[in-house]
C-alpha cells in the first residue's frame, strides 16, 4: 500500500523541506521503505537540497521537471514534453548507504504559469479536467511502485498545494515551536477541508505536527511545546523535535557514507526516533 502524505504550513521557513528530506532517508535509509519526495515548491529547495544546483540545471534545461507537466496542460495545441520516466530521478540522496529514495523535482518556470493556473482553479467547477487533476494523471502511473510519497509543498494552499492534497490521504504539518509560526495551523486544517470539499475527494486526514529547528534551552520553545502537546485542536505531535543544528542545517552540499555522518551522532537518534514515530502513525495508527 503506498501511502502519500503532504507536508504543509502556510508560513514559509519553518523546515517543511528539512521535514521531508529527513523522514525520506530515515525511512529509505534505516526502515526499508521505498520511498517518493515531490517537490511541488516553485523555491526548488526541495530539488536543490537532493540534487545540488549543478544536477538541477542540468535537469531544467532539458526540462525535465514537474513545470513541463503543466506547460503542456496550460498549451495543448503545442507537442507535449513532459517526460515522467527521465524527470524521475531515482537514488537521489547524497547518503551513500541511502537507496530506493526517488525526487520528482520542480522548477521556478512554473512561477510565470501560477496566474494562468489560479485561474482554471477559479473556475474549477467549469474546467475540465480541474487543475488539481493536471497532477495526479501525470504521476499517477508510477505512485504504487512506493511504500510512502512525500511532498513538499509551498508556504500557501494554491494551485500546488491543492495538486498534492489531491491525492494525499493524510498531511503532517512541520512548524517552529513559537508563537508566530504555531499561529496558523488550525488554518491550514480549515483551508484543507474546504479544499477536499470544493474537489469532492474524502479529506485528507491531519497525521501530525512537526516541531523543527526547536531549541531546548529557549523558554519561548520550551512553552510552546508543552501548549501544543496538549492543545486537542491541533494533529497530535510526532516526538520527538527536530533539533536547531548546523549538521541538519547545512548538510546540503557534499556526499555523506552514512545518515550518522550526515546528521551527526548528536543528532541521529533523534531523527530515527521521529521517523520511526511517524511511520507507527501512518502504518499502525499509534
């Protein structure tokens, strides 16, 4: 059964794609998974981080990314170039020991085509096929070939980030433990269910928050923590936090042997414990 699952917050910079880089070689890498990362973000930070710049050039050149899928929707009359077979990129972690972990990669060609796609979602119940269906066909022949599909989407609920709850059973939402990136997880939920609503599919269900870049000794991390812990109206938190780290935060460039190098020790336990944890939430419902 493959499970496809959106990481997803309004607000910008609070480790969605450090969220979804992790759980991705923690479930590749340590638990057995195969395993899709989409990156549905025009930023590319998703893309870049699995690729390095010089791959990805490369790779948008030839125009080999989730862009030209809807190019080609938005300008039928010209001859289709998307190319699901060569824009997938399979073993894409720069973790040696890190396999069976594949990138659908984005482009910021697709920011000139938002208008053009905001507007067919306008007039979703005239467009045929709707925007969000644009996606789904395009990938769809390759989704059962993995255990989990994860993607990243960009810090508002557009056109892209409809795509992917499109056809996502279930989201997580990956926020900073204060008080201003806290503040619009119960939006998200709201703008999710009207989303499910407008498309009528079943609503994708709220897995779990995230807590990244969480800094033990802050007081404000500290309160916030425990406030969200036993907050009822927000997805439950997958424990434990994803620690504030120069090694998870600059482990982009460079080839790693193994997720201990990669990481850190300081760090590792805690990020199989997280992956771990969620993969019990999505497989056992704990």
């Amino acid at each position: 059964m493959t499970h496809v699952i959106s990481l997803l917050n309004m607000k910008g910079g609070v480790g969605k794609t450090t969220s979804t880089v992790i759980l991705g070689e923690f479930l590749a890498g340590e638990l057995g998974r195969k395993v899709l990362l989409i990156d549905m973000d025009p930023q590319i930070s998703l893309s870049i981080t699995m690729l390095g710049e010089k791959q990805w050039l490369l790779l948008n050149g030839n125009r080999f990314t989730l862009a030209q899928l809807f190019v080609d929707a938005l300008h039928e009359d010209d001859e289709p170039r998307f190319n699901l077979g060569q824009t997938l990129q399979r073993d894409a972690s720069n973790v040696k020991n890190v396999c069976d972990l594949d990138l659908l990669p984005s482009s910021l060609d697709i920011i000139p085509e938002l208008p053009h796609l905001e507007a067919i979602s306008a007039a979703a119940r005239s467009a045929d096929p709707p925007v969000w269906e644009i996606f789904r066909q395009g990938i769809e022949p390759i989704l059962d070939d993995y255990d989990y599909v994860l993607v990243d989407c960009p810090p508002n609920l557009g056109v892209m980030t409809m795509s992917a709850l499109r056809i996502s059973a279930g989201y997580v939402i990956p926020t900073i433990p204060d008080v201003l990136s806290t503040y619009g997880i119960s939006a998200v939920q709201r703008e999710v269910k009207r989303f499910a609503k407008t498309a009528g599919i079943a609503e994708p269900e709220a897995l779990g928050t995230i807590i990244t870049k969480n800094q033990r000794g802050i007081g404000v991390h500290k309160g916030q923590l425990a406030r969200l812990k036993n907050d009822p109206d927000i997805p439950p938190l997958l424990y434990p936090p994803i620690p504030q780290s120069n090694q998870i935060a600059g482990s982009v460039e460079g080839d790693y042997r193994t997720l201990k190098s990669k990481y850190s020790r300081n760090n590792y336990d805690d990020l199989f414990d997280l992956a771990e944890a969620f993969r019990q939430r999505i497989e056992e419902g704990e």
